[in-house]
C-alpha cells in the first residue's frame, strides 16, 4: 500500500539530496516526511509500472471501469485532458450550458465549436433538471458533425442525467459522450445512490474522490472503457497535469480505495442515517429537506440522496439560512442560491453531525414566519452567439461598464458565484434580458465573476 511504503521509507534514514526542498522535516506538523518526488522505487505517474500501476488498476477496479488515471490537479485536470482527447481541434462540440467552467475552457484551449444545450430549470425551484435526452438526440440529428456530447450529472443539488440512454443516443449518431461525475464518486458503492456514468456507457467520466469520499482535495480520477481512448486520455494528462505530482495525495488515493474495499457496512450505516434525516425533516412546517420534491419532477430522471437541498418556501433566502445556520450553530454549509440551501454529506458524517444539522433545522423552522420572502431563483437564458470562444478571447476588446454593454459582444465569462455556471460566455451577446438578471441577482447578494477585472467592468470586443 502506497502510504505504508512512504512511511517506510520516511524511517528509512535515507537522507535526501533531491526535491523537495522542505527535506521531509515535519516540524511545521504537515506532512513533509512523506512528500517526495519520483525517486527509485516509487513509480512515475505519467508511465505508472509499480506502485502508482497497481494503484490505477485498484482505482478501476473498484469503480468498474477498464482505466483510472490518478489525478492531483482536481477534476479539472481530467476534463481538460478528456475534452482535448476525444475532439479534434476546430471541431463542433455540444455542450449542456451548466457544465463546470473548466469544460468551457477547454472549449477555449481546443479551439472547438460549441453548440450549448440548455437543461430546464425545476419550476419554481431555480434549479437545473436533468438533460433530456430527446433534446440531445435532436441536436444530434440536426447536427451530425458533432463528435462529443458533454455534461454534468449529477449536477451540485444532486439531479442526475438519464446517461444510459444518452449513451445510446450519442453512439449512435457516431458522437462519444464524457460525463462530468465530479459530484458522484460515491456511487458505485452502495444500490441507494444512481449507477455510475461509466456503467451506464459513457466513454470517459471524471469523478473527484474529495468531494464525497475521505481523500485530500485535488484528488480525483478519470475513467475510461475503451483502449483506444485511454492511450490519448494518457496523452493529454501529460500535457495538462503537473509533472510533479504530490506523493501526499497519491498516498490520499490510496488510503481512500482502501477503504472503499471494506466500506459496505459503512455505506449501508450512511444510507440508514440519511434515510433517517430525510424522515424527521417531514415534521418541518416552513422549510423542506426531501428529495422526493425534486425526483418527483418529470423532467428529472434520478437524485442522489446524499446532498441536502434545504428548500425555504418563501421564508427566507438560501443565503439568510446560510448565514443564520453559520452564525448561530456554527454549521457551514457548502452553498446557497436563490431559495435553497445546500448541505453536501459524505459516507464521514456522523449521527451527531446529522443530529446538529437537524436540530438547528427544527429550532430555525419554528421561528420562521409564513412565506413573504420573494423569490430570486436564477433564470437562465441562451444569448445569441456571434463568435467562437476561441474566437472571442483572441479577438482585439476594450473594457466597459456592463451597464453600457447592451448589444456589445463579450470578451468575458461572466458567472454567478455559486455555482459559477456562465450565464455569458465569451463570443455572446450581452442582451437587456441577461443585464436585468444580472441585476437583480446582484441586488439579492449573489457574487457576480468575470474574467478580466473586477465586475461592473467587462472585456468586449472592440
């Protein structure tokens, strides 16, 4: 096991004349003894034949797929590497619009033609439904120059996609489909939670081990079935991840496949403690914890139960019962927007931790009035597009005033933070609709992004 032979060679007494410079000293209490680089003994990452090997072959294993590569950039890394691998540069690309910046900037870096997608939203929630797949196969159809089909499922509130069937879809329009699983690397580990994307056929799927497994954040992996497309998934991750990677989080990777080995009581104990939460969050009268609320929409194929959406009706923001939940019962919660909450759980939460959860949840609950808050839910639009991103980015600009933007072509992502999806996209055009919006969910609280300076401003073309 990959960190037992680090701590072995930490007492080894070997003194080390090579990077890193911190000399594996652990007298600042991080974990210097066993941060190393690509000495003897211990493999290389990018032409794995030891130890980091039989690491991605446990890592497939366990997570049913022919390949795993280890990665230590984040999921970011793998959707780069995976973008460029299955589409050829100039190609044309359909993109469902909430997919991860890093998909969009990879879009960037590859030249590509991106046709986007927009999913529905689930009414009155302000949140994405799964991507229909009646709308990818008429994309497809319309299109038959497209090469890849991307998306994000599960998305951050937990909707999943129907891939099986998008799968099917995109193959037979001779189009390859890569998932972005980041938010589902537990799921292939207990029946409670959706089948993964790769089991469901997608050819490449990136899911990031930190998130909702105990490993260190930047770890993650990326999966793939065929032959073919893991040589070039092993390629561009030679482009796009360090050549230094972090024995610390190769060692995390490890330790967590390990316990994946023998976490069926866990998971089975994770589920129950879920199953129990959902239950007594029944007897709250102004806020909702179920995801029955958001599996019963038609337009959503399936929801992992592990992330907490905690809807506020009408009794507050997402961002008030953040902020109250912070300030009065020190819970942090992952995010909010609009009128939801989202607490992310992982297979490490205790009963106490759910307890505390729920008990604020009750006292919160109790206080709250009947609904007047007005809702600030997101409404996502297509703007027109007049140039590539590709395009765009290179293309010469000037920097304004959003406000006097109306019309002018951006040369900026501009994104609301969370979750960060781009409701512009460089290429777009910035249309009153989006400009309202904007204002509206800046009034409200939310964090509006760009690229080039500090909103207000925005970069268009000139």
């Amino acid at each position: 096991m990959l960190s037992e032979k680090l701590k072995d060679y930490a007492n080894s007494g070997v003194y080390p004349f090579h990077m890193p410079g911190h000399k594996r000293t652990a007298e600042s209490g991080l974990p210097y003894d066993i941060d190393i680089t690509e000495i003897d003994g211990f493999d290389n990452l990018h032409e794995p034949q030891g130890c980091l090997a039989q690491l991605q072959e446990n890592a497939a294993e366990l997570f049913c797929s022919r390949y795993a590569f280890a990665l230590v950039n984040g999921s970011t890394v793998g959707i780069l590497a995976a973008v460029r691998a299955m589409a050829k540069e100039g190609g044309r690309v359909l993109i469902a619009r909430n997919c991860h910046m890093a998909v969009y900037h990879a879009v960037e870096l590859c030249r590509l033609d991106a046709e986007y997608l927009l999913p529905e939203t689930v009414d009155g929630l302000g949140i994405f439904a799964s991507v229909s797949p009646e709308a990818i196969e008429q994309r497809l159809k319309a299109n038959p120059e497209i090469s890849l089909v991307v998306i994000t499922s599960p998305t951050y509130e937990g909707v999943v996609s129907d891939v099986k069937r998008i799968s099917e879809i995109c193959h037979r329009y001779g189009a390859k489909l890569f998932v972005d699983e980041a938010h589902g690397a537990h799921f292939p580990f207990s029946d409670r939670f959706p089948q993964s994307a790769i089991q469901c056929g997608a050819d490449a799927a990136v899911v990031s081990l930190h998130k909702t497994l105990p490993a260190m954040t930047q770890t993650a992996l990326l999966l793939a079935n065929s032959n073919d497309l893991a040589g070039e998934l092993k390629r561009q991750l030679s482009v796009f991840e360090t050549s230094s990677p972090s024995y610390v989080l190769l060692a995390s990777i490890d330790r967590c496949l390990d316990f994946l080995r023998h976490s069926r009581d866990t998971f089975d104990a994770y589920t129950k403690r879920l199953t129990k939460l959902y239950e007594a969050a029944g007897s709250l009268r102004h806020l909702t914890v179920s995801y029955d609320r958001l599996a019963a929409c038609e337009n959503v194929f399936d929801v992992d139960i592990g992330k907490l959406c905690i809807f506020c009706n009408g009794s507050m923001s997402g961002k008030a019962l953040m902020e109250i939940l912070r300030s009065d019962y020190q819970i942090e919660l992952e995010m909010a927007l609009g009128d939801y909450a989202l607490a992310m759980t992982s297979v490490c939460d205790t009963d106490e931790g759910f307890d505390r959860l729920l008990n604020a949840l009750k006292e919160i609950d109790n206080r709250c009035d009947d609904a007047d808050h007005s809702s600030n839910n997101i409404p996502y639009s297509l703007p027109q597009r007049r140039f590539t991103i590709g395009e765009a980015v290179n293309a010469d600009g000037e920097m304004i005033d959003i406000s006097n933007a109306e019309g002018k072509t951006s040369r900026d992502y501009v994104r609301v933070y969370p979750p960060g999806i781009p409701m512009i996209v460089p290429g777009e055009v910035i249309d009153r609709d989006v400009l309202s919006q904007l204002r509206a969910l800046e009034a409200s609280g939310n964090e509006i992004l760009t690229d080039s300076s500090a909103f207000p401003l925005i970069s268009i073309i000139g």
